[in-house]
DNA sequence: CATGGTAAGGAAAAGCCTTTCCGTAGTCTG
DNA sequence: CAGACTACGGAAAGGCTTTTCCTTACCATG
C-alpha cells in the first residue's frame, strides 16, 4: 500500500448507513428482510465511500473463493492463446478469477503450482496442453478439488478431460476435397506419435473409405511440425506420385511449405491441386496464396466449454471421461470450390 | 469440495505436535525463539496432516496477498506469450501468484477487472499491451496499489511504463546490414499511427545517416502488418527502385511477403539482396527461405523487467517514468555475411 | 537471597466478512 | 385482549492466521 490508505470496510459503510454490520453486509448481498430504505441507504453509502468487499475476508468464512488455477501443462504455447481465452471470458463472466500457471512440462514446476494453488485455496483447476495424448494426472491422491483437462488428457479416466475431435476434423477435410471434385489424395502430417496426428488421419481416411477411395501409406508423409517438412514432403510427392490431386496437411505450418512448392512446381492451387491446413492459424492462413481452407478445432470454444464443466463440478456434480469437442472448416480459397451437388449425392468430377 | 473434507488446520497442527497454535505458526514460520525440538515436531505434525496454510487467512491478517494482477489490454495477441511468460515466471520465483485478466480493448471490461483485482486485494497490477503508444492510464484517481505498464504505456507521466526501444531495434538493423555491405536501402513497415514504426525508422535512418546514408521517403513503404502488404510494397519497390540491395521490414509478416516476392523476381536472398524483419518470430522466421535475421524485442526479459520493477514498487520504492528495454538482433541467413572489417572501419563492399 | 536477564512458549487480539440466532415492535386473528 | 405471526435489524460466532504482548522457568550475578 503505497499511500498507506487503509481500504475501507463494511464496518465504515454500516457506520455511515446508520445501520450495524450486519444488515449492512445482508443489503449488500441482497439477502436477509431489509426495508428497501435501508437497502438504499447502505448502497448510498457504500458509493460514497468507494466500498469493495474484501474477497479475502469472504472467500475466509464462505469456503468458497471464486478462483480457479489455469495450469498449463506446456509452456506458453500458442494454441493456448484462444483456449486460454475462452477458459478466461467464460469464467470472469461467473465473477470467476483465474490464477495463470506456467508449468512448461516440469513436473516439479507443477507440483510446485498445484501446491500454490491449493494453498489459495483455488474452486478448482483447469489443466491446458498442447497434446492430445494421455498424461499423468495432476496428483496421484484425490484433489480436494475439481480439476478438468483441457486440450490435455488426463491417463485416469475417472479424470475429466475435453479434446477437440481430430477425427472429425479429418473426416470434414476429406468431405470438403471430395466435394469439390478430387479424387486422388496424398497426407502430409506430423510425427505418428502425437495421438492427434493418428486421429486426424483416421477420419480423413474412414471419410474417404466411404466414397470408395483409399489413401495408402505411400502417400502419407509423417515428419516434423515444421514448413520445411512441408516443402520437402511435397517435393517427394510430385516426383513419386504426380498423380496426386488433393493434399491434407496436418498443420498450417506444413501446409505453407506444401503451398510453397506446388506454386514453384507450376501447380496451381485450387485449379490444379487442392489443399487443406489444419489448425486454422490466422498468420498462416490468411495471406498465403492462395489463402488456405484449413481445419479449425475451436480452441476457444473447447476452453469455454471446460470452463462450464468445471463450474459445474465445482457446484457439486461429477463428471468424468473424455469429451470431443467437433471442429469446424474454414474453408478459403486453397481447396477447391464444391462442385454442384447434383440430387443424388455428391457430384462426381473429374 | 467434493468430498467435504475440511482441510487441515494449523490449530490441528498445533495439537498434533502438543503446542499451542502461536508456537505451531512461529515454527513454520521460521520466527519466534523456539527450541530445535519443537520445530522439528510441529514440522512433522504438518507434514504427517499434508497441511497447506491458507492463503487466504494469511493475506487477510499480513495485509499482502502475494497475487499481483496480470491485465492485458488488448486480446490476448501472440505478443503476449513471452510477455506473459516472462511476467509469470519472474513473479512465480517470488511465490507471487498471477491473476490472468484479458481486458480485450474494452475499456468496461477493463474497469470490471480492476474492481475485480483490487477486491482481491492484490498487491500489484501489470498491464500488457501490444502497441507502445500512450494510452489512458487505469484509473484516473490514485489507485491503491502499484501499477506498471509493460509493453503498453501510461499517458501518465507519473506511472511506469516499459517498453522495448525500437529505436536501437532499427539501429541494430541498419548496422547489421551496412556490415555486410549493403549501400542502397528500403523499408517496408506498418502504419505510421504505430509509435513503434516510426521509431524503428528514426533509428534506421539515424545509423543510416551515419555512415553518410540516405533513406528517402520514397524507399519507404507504410501498409497493414500483413504478409500481402510485404509482396505487394516489394514489386513496387523492384519496379520502381530495382537499384535497392537491402531491406528493413517492420514485421517478420512483411518480411515473409517481402521474401517471396524477391524469390519470384529471381534475386537471391542473401546474395543479391539483403532483407532483416523484425520481431524474430520463430514459425516465420526459422523455415522461411533462407532464415531469415531478425531483430528480437526480449519481450520475455521485458517482462521479467517489469514484473522486478513491480516487486520494487511492492516493497515500498517509488517508481515511474519510461523504461526502454534494448532489443537483440537474431542473425540467421537473410541479411547476408558481414563483410570481414578492415583495420580503418567497415568494409565497403559492393 | 533479591534482582535481572533470557529462553521458551502461550493467550488473545486483529484482520474483514458472512451467517445464524435472537429480540423487538408491529399487525393480525379469534 | 391474548396469542401468533411477520418484518426488521442487531449481537456474536466463526473462518484461519499472524503477531504482539505476557507468563514461566531457569540461570547468573552481586
């Protein structure tokens, strides 16, 4: 405190009211048979002398703090920026505060927050990853709160944990190259031991399945999250399978590079070649030529929704398992325009 | 609490160990004069009960709640990472807790998340932002607590504002580029309503001029902080001024558009041009073609800056004014090999 | 033996709020 | 007019710590 100025508390608001502690406190908290004289009179007096409830004091003796700690698995990364966002606004919006943790994937780190955290006496927890894989759970003994996991998984499935549905985001990739007329398709992707990487190819292929096509192995490529992956995948790929008409990345960043080479190739996007990113990352998406159709898993969304299920939790229900949060296309300019349906399904062209 | 388990308190602390509540307090503490014994026993009386002290009861009676608010202004912006982190993680280390509060531009919002902060009674408040330009300071009237602006800054002289100096950002763009031989300049940058774009300019020319270089106004283009922007100013610039060997962009965005312009038109990077970008924003950076040199803003030591600086304020020390954090030139391919120097300064090399 | 110093640890207040319980006054019912 | 409510508002406990001030007991000193 800086000017040493004392903050003010009820029991100067109910002095000034004319009134005790606390039918000061009930006006405040619109509880208790108060006249609405005396309500508004407190209220006025409250104003008046900048009145703000120690949440301290009150989280005290309500055993209730309204705050939840955010523990971020991963360093700050930035698929964490919309899912923290929406963790954020859905939880201010409950007068929820969020204590921001980074525990950059030390375990001591962690250990070291949740401690913290407890200590706060946080309502409860949420855990962010950048990873759909299991992970160990935050403590091996039972929390004296709720914690939910969000674009993390927790190993104990009695744990709950939201993951965007990478299948699905597959699956609507494939649906959006069909539909816009190709036929022979190529997957290039990250590294085969993100469980995300697995599922996103599962649902492009199941989707493809249906239409009586196939994506072999050949023509799926597996490498770093990088765009230089990218660049050298699709270069690999004009030369083995020229064939190729469509191409699925498992990330933006792939996606550029994959862009990149087919323009320097002289095949052009979308007339020649189809493309579809995955993650929907602004930067990336938006100037590249021509501007990228990419897979959005609705980050922001997954986060308000573990955000619910933790508010939920906290009130006193019990939740667990895993839930799959559908992701969404937004589909530019790189995958082709949908060829005309014609009555009886999808249009078969050329 | 899920399982209405109350937690422990020290008073069971205190009666495990055979103490009264003061000398279990003091022994945890570290305060008090108390034999080895008995602080050996109430240590172990805590450690057999797990108990964690309640941070709340402990503010409220300390009159410090080791939180400090973390409010960002604008959304949640990729800035805002290392920002973030370096913040954290300073504060972390100084068992300060952070409250995570994303204003989003909105000054209601903002003013919500101030009441909300000093509710809780925290003892400090950074704001974050993502533009150096003045902006209106939190609260007209004295706030309570310390403020400081990080990566945002105050319209109030009084208050403390850190920022990085873009100024020695543009000087350490030009000296890299002179060093390896370039003679004929361009800049291609974002609008000039952005303080930073047009100190990063001033510093530019400034080491420009001294080494008895010009930059006119011409060789400068001002447009959106876009990748498009970046190809579009470059075909200009090669149209109109194809005698131009290096390039300072404002953005590692521009410079990626930049990049693949100059490529398209076959001139070499670095051979025959060089291209510097700003940020040092590793996804556009490290894979473009070449790596590209950029300078870095340390926003994670600027951070940390602000966040020692608030910990001062904290402890009593009046600060305020502006703190300029110097950047850091990232060296990869694009700016080309400084020219090996000859004993009578730099080496001029066509 | 009176005095004083010191080490060890306890009692109680303080920090600020909510909530339960109770008293008072007024109103209604039979 | 007795008895039963209702509306209003106050007193005090409770939530968990820290910290200040005391009380003991012990030892040394003159």
């Amino acid at each position: 405190m800086p000017d040493g100025q004392r903050a003010v508390t009820i029991t100067e608001v109910a002095t000034r009211a004319g009134v005790s502690i606390s039918t000061a406190s009930k006006a405040l908290n619109g509880r208790g048979q108060l006249r609405d004289e005396t309500r508004e009179r407190v209220f006025a007096a409250a104003n008046e002398l900048g009145y703000q409830p120690n949440a301290l004091a009150r989280s005290l003796v309500q055993r209730r703090s309204f705050t939840v700690g955010l523990l971020s698995t991963e360093s700050a990364d930035r698929f964490n920026i919309p899912l923290h966002m929406g963790i954020e606004n859905e939880l201010g919006a409950g007068r929820v505060s969020v204590f921001l943790c980074d525990g950059r994937a030390d375990p001591l780190r962690e250990r070291f927050y949740l401690d913290s955290l407890l200590s706060r006496r946080v309502d409860g927890i949420v855990v962010t990853g950048v990873r759909t894989d299991a992970r160990p759970p935050l403590s091996n003994v039972p929390l004296p709160v709720p914690v939910v996991y969000a674009y993390s998984c927790s190993a104990d499935p009695s744990d709950l944990s939201v993951l965007p549905d990478d299948e699905h985001g597959g699956r609507l990739a494939a649906e959006h190259l069909l539909s816009a007329g190709w036929r022979t398709f190529a997957h290039i992707t990250g590294p085969m031991d993100f469980a995300a990487v697995r599922d996103r190819l599962a649902g492009f292929r199941a989707t493809l399945a249906d239409a009586g096509l196939e994506l072999p192995d050949r023509r799926v490529y597996s490498g770093p999250w990088r765009e230089s992956f990218g660049r050298d995948a699709a270069a690999d790929l004009l030369d083995r399978h020229p064939e190729v008409d469509a191409v699925f990345c498992g990330s933006d960043q792939v996606a550029r590079g994959v862009l990149d080479i087919l323009r320097e190739r002289g095949r052009r996007v979308p007339e020649d070649v189809g493309v579809v990113g995955f993650d929907n990352w602004g930067v990336l998406t938006e100037d590249s030529r021509p501007p990228l159709t990419s897979v959005d898993m609705n980050l922001q969304e997954l986060g308000a929704l573990a955000a619910r299920r933790l508010l939920s939790m906290i009130e006193g229900h019990r939740e667990s398992g895993l839930i799959r949060h559908p992701c969404r296309l937004e589909v530019r300019a790189s995958g082709g325009a949908p060829a005309p349906r014609g009555p009886g399904g999808i249009g078969p062209v050329g």
